[in-house]
C-alpha cells in the first residue's frame, strides 16, 4: 500500500512529542516536518547572534524526534554545557553546536540539516519553514509592540493584554521544500505546541497560508493541553482553534482532538505557579462549525502535562485510516 503524504507544522516540544509518536508508524506515512525558525532566546539565539545562522534548536528536537539511531547518539545531540563559572560553552547544546558547524562546513543550513538527517538516520524529512534571518513581533490589544519570539514567551508585565497580532520583520518567504510538502499532503497536522510561538510563526511566512488554504488534505489541529500566560489566558479550545484559522485565512479545519482527561491536583498546582490552566472544551462554541471534535486522554504523566508521543500517534493513525482509507 502507498504510504500517505504527512505533513506537521509546528516547533518546540509540541512537534517533539508528536513525531516521537508518528515514527512509530513510518511503514504507512511518510513525515515532513515544517519547523519555525523564529527562535531568539537561549543557545538558539546566541548562535544565531554570533554566527548569524538560523536558530538550530527546533530543527533538532525534530531530527532527534525522528532519529532511528542509537539512545546515546539521542543524548549526545540533546546534551547541555553547563558550568558554574559560566564559560563560553555552559547553556549551550551540543546538537545546536554541531549543526551551527556543520552550516559553516557546507556553506548552506539545507545542506547542513540533510548532512545530519542521514548522520541520525531520520525517518522522514525536517524542512525549515523559511531559510531568511527574520523576527517574531508581537502587538498586543493595547498598542504595545513587542520584539522577538523569547520575549513574547516569556511572563511580562503586559501578560493579561492579549495578542492582536503577530508577524515578521522583515518579511520571509517560505522554502520552497516546505510549500511542494504541503502541496502533495494528503494529511497536514498543526499543532500541538505554544500558539504565537512555535505555531502561528509558521503561518505568517509568506505563502505558507495561501498553501495551506489551497490544499485538499485532511486538515487535523491538535489543541494544546494547558493555557500559557500572556499568550493565551483562559483561551477554550474553541479560541485556540479560531486564532488558528484566522492566520490561515480561512475555517478548514477538518478534525480537532484536544485532551479531555481531568488532569490531577498535583500536576495542576505545579501549573498554577505559572499561572497556567487547561484549556477547557465548551460544546456550545462550535455549533456553527462543521467539524469532527475528538476528545481523548491524550497526557502524559505523571510530572507535566504534555502530549504522550504513544497515545497522539495511534489517534491520528486511527484518523487517518477513517478518513482516507
């Protein structure tokens, strides 16, 4: 049988958790991820402002996500400097190091990025959304204008003002790879993963929406599982689902799963700390929608409450056999 033409968009440990669990079944679908590329803050952005290369670190959750290869090579490439004299390597990550090398060696990040697919035996291809230097910008509700993608991730003084809208500066256009990717999907899944961070920085590079728009795959949103703090405060799924097809242009969302196991008091205090709160489904907010809502246990447990990789990925295989078999 012809494995089905999948296609994620998203970033952070969203995309992580949600390829770790498509892997699984790469004998029936073949994976493009679609990875932002906005990243200022941390090793990411440091190599970025030195070395003027695109921010690595999403690019590398995603090829480890799809490694075939051995856990210690896995370690490896996740493996953080830390010192506490605080030297030039402490915060950074050997994987982000390494492809930072390997662009600088080949003179080219797509190549730098296929050079380590093939180092990490990936199965499937992980495709930068845009290969142009640009930033996230951020204005909220009340005016106030915002530079940089770990500044709007982070709590602020502004962080009860929602986000009006977000874009680039200067303006990026998509890789090529990315829109032939979403051209030829029979399945494009968004999400899960931080909303004005890690999903809609997708959609805002020129072009992306516009495919997106005119593809005839099965369009999935996974919704995330908790709110997050000045970026999306007591938004329901509804809201989550509505910011996505505002960026897109369009309402056509085909299936939506959001996670409807009641979470335990132990993991939700740890998240009242951040001032975080899971995403509640109201029925009522989708009578004019004409979509297929799955709720299902979808956490995992029992620290955080983060998409499991196992039960993510048998839902939208199950999804995907109803639907285009």
């Amino acid at each position: 049988m012809e494995k089905k033409k999948v296609v994620t968009i998203g970033g952070g440990t969203g995309s992580y958790n949600l390829l770790r669990g498509l892997k699984k079944y790469t004998d029936k679908i073949e994976i493009s991820a679609i990875v932002t590329m906005m990243d200022s803050g941390g090793s990411s952005g440091i190599l970025r402002d030195e070395y003027g290369v695109l921010p690595p670190g999403d690019i590398r959750r995603c090829l480890i996500a799809l490694s075939d290869e051995t856990e210690i090579l896995k370690k490896l490439f996740n493996y953080r400097f830390h010192s506490k004299k605080g030297n030039s390597l402490s915060g950074h990550n050997f994987g982000n190091l390494f492809l930072t090398a390997l662009e600088k060696i080949l003179n080219s990040e797509q190549k730098a990025i296929k050079f380590a697919s093939k180092i990490l035996k990936v199965r499937g291809k992980v495709l930068p959304v845009t290969f142009q230097s640009t930033h996230l910008y951020a204005r909220l509700e009340d005016g106030t204008l915002i530079k940089g993608e770990s500044v709007i991730d982070l709590p602020r003084s502004t962080s009860n003002l929602r986000i009006k809208r977000l874009y680039l500066k200067p303006p990026a256009e998509a890789n090529p790879e990315v829109l032939i990717a979403i051209k030829q999907a029979q399945v494009i899944i968004i999400g899960p993963g931080d909303l004005f961070t890690s999903i809609i920085p997708n959609l805002v590079v020129n072009g992306v929406s516009k495919a997106i728009r005119k593809s005839k795959a099965l369009k999935i949103y996974n919704c995330n599982i908790m709110t997050k703090y000045g970026e999306t405060n007591d938004f329901s799924v509804y809201d989550h689902l509505a910011t996505i097809e505002e960026y897109i242009g369009c309402p056509c969302i085909d299936v939506l799963t959001y996670n409807s196991k009641k979470l335990r008091s132990k993991i939700l205090k740890r998240y009242q700390r951040e001032k975080a709160k899971p995403v509640k489904f109201i029925q009522n907010e989708f009578k004019s929608r004409n979509i297929e809502i799955i709720g299902r246990n979808l956490v995992t447990e029992p620290n955080v409450a983060r998409h499991d990789p196992e039960k993510i990925g048998k839902l939208i295989m199950k999804i995907i056999s109803k639907r285009l078999s």
